[in-house]
C-alpha cells in the first residue's frame, strides 16, 4: 500500500488584514509530502512560502482549506494540542538559530525536552547524543558567543531533533551563513534525510534547493510549479 501523506494540504487561503484592508497571503494551495521526502520550496520575497511553512508547522492557521499533519486534522485542535503536535511530530530550525545567549550549547538542546510528555530519564544523555549526531559533541559546554555560525546552526538543528520529530522545517537555514558554511549545513540536513527524516526546506537560493529531491515554486501566493502533480504556471 502506498504511504500515507505526512503533511495533505487542502485548498489553503491566508489573508490578512492590513489597514483594514485583505492581503491574501495564500490563494488556493494544495499540496502533500510523504514521509522520507525532502523537499524545497522556493519563491521570492513575498511569494508566500514563509507563510505556508507557518502553517504546515502549525505556528499559525488558515483562513480557509484543510491541513492534516501526520494524519490528524489540525484545523479543530486546540492550543494546547497544537503545541503537543509540534513538540512531538515536529522540529524547526531558523535562519537566526534563536539560541539562548548565556546558555550553553548542551541547556540549549536540553530546552524542549523540558515541554516534552516524552521526556527521557537522563535529558542530558539525550542532549549530548543529538549533539554528536550534528558533530558538536565536543562543544556541549559553550555558549552561542563562542560559537560560529555554522556551530550555532549545528546546535540548533540538534535541538530540533532533540525530541525525536518525524519532520524537520527549516525556514531560510543558510541565510546567515557563509556559501562554504552554508555547504556544510545542508549536507548534513541531507544526511537526516537520508536517515528517514522528512525535512522541508523554505529558501530563495536555487544551490540550496539543489539538495531537495522536489522543489515547490511560489509566486504570489500561490504553487506555480510542483513535479509531482505537474502543476506548472507560466
């Protein structure tokens, strides 16, 4: 039987008001995402993907459309289960890193364990091993300021796998980093994929999304361009 979709996106709008005016940020966007796959979505500034991976990391809502995360329908859920779906389905990652200054790299990992229903018997044991797994085990005792930004980057990736998530988002995960960091980065985001991680991508940079095996392309809010429905718009 063929795998059942980990993210089944619906007919998404997202419209905003703005001065008292709609902004429609979404038109009409539907999509899904099996386990295992990784994929990019591209678009210019504006084009809505930022807002789409919002949504599909149950950050924020749709206006209108169905979004189903791991087979459960997110659009009745409450705010309490929203937060108990991201902690346990999903892991993100930022362009900023979002690191706890004047904490170490180890109690940064630590952080969303100490939310987690799952939490592990020796939650410095768990944090330790997801840092290995991005090779930072050596630098569990520094802080973001002794860090590079590839380093900080690494850090936060460990801390978004920390709770063992089936799907990883990064939004714009290089766009602080230098082009050889930024190699670095996504070489070991294809690494956990290759491991069984599903991990979507937000980027503007097309050496980015090179890494993806499918690459969803935006324009205006809406999908101008997906392999594998064929959807294409000039």
């Amino acid at each position: 039987m063929p795998a059942e979709p980990l993210i089944d996106a619906r007919h998404l709008d997202k419209v905003y008001q703005l001065g008292g005016q709609p902004l429609a940020a979404l038109s009409d966007v539907s999509f899904s995402v099996l386990p295992g796959e990784f994929v990019a979505i591209m678009g210019p500034s504006g084009s809505g993907k930022s807002t789409l991976l919002n949504i599909i990391g149950a950050l924020d809502t749709p206006s209108t459309g169905t979004l189903a995360i791991d087979g459960a329908d997110v659009s009745g859920m409450s705010s309490d289960q929203l937060a108990e779906l991201r902690n346990r389905t999903i892991g993100f990652v930022f362009q900023q890193f979002n690191l706890l200054r004047r904490t170490t790299a180890l109690d940064n990992v630590k952080l969303p364990l100490l939310y987690s229903r799952r939490r592990p018997p020796d939650l410095g044991r768990a944090a330790r091993a997801c840092l290995e797994q991005v090779s930072l085990g050596d630098r569990a005792d520094h802080q973001p300021s002794q860090l590079s930004g590839g380093q900080q980057q690494r850090v936060a990736i460990a801390r978004a796998l920390v709770n063992s998530p089936r799907l990883l988002l990064a939004d714009e995960p290089t766009g602080a980093l230098d082009s050889r960091t930024s190699a670095e980065i996504m070489a070991l985001l294809t690494q956990l994929n290759a491991g069984g991680l599903t991990v979507i991508v937000v980027t503007h940079d097309p050496d980015v999304a090179g890494y993806a095996r499918r690459q969803i392309r935006m324009r205006d809010g809406r999908i101008v361009s997906d392999p594998l429905t064929g959807a294409t718009a000039a």
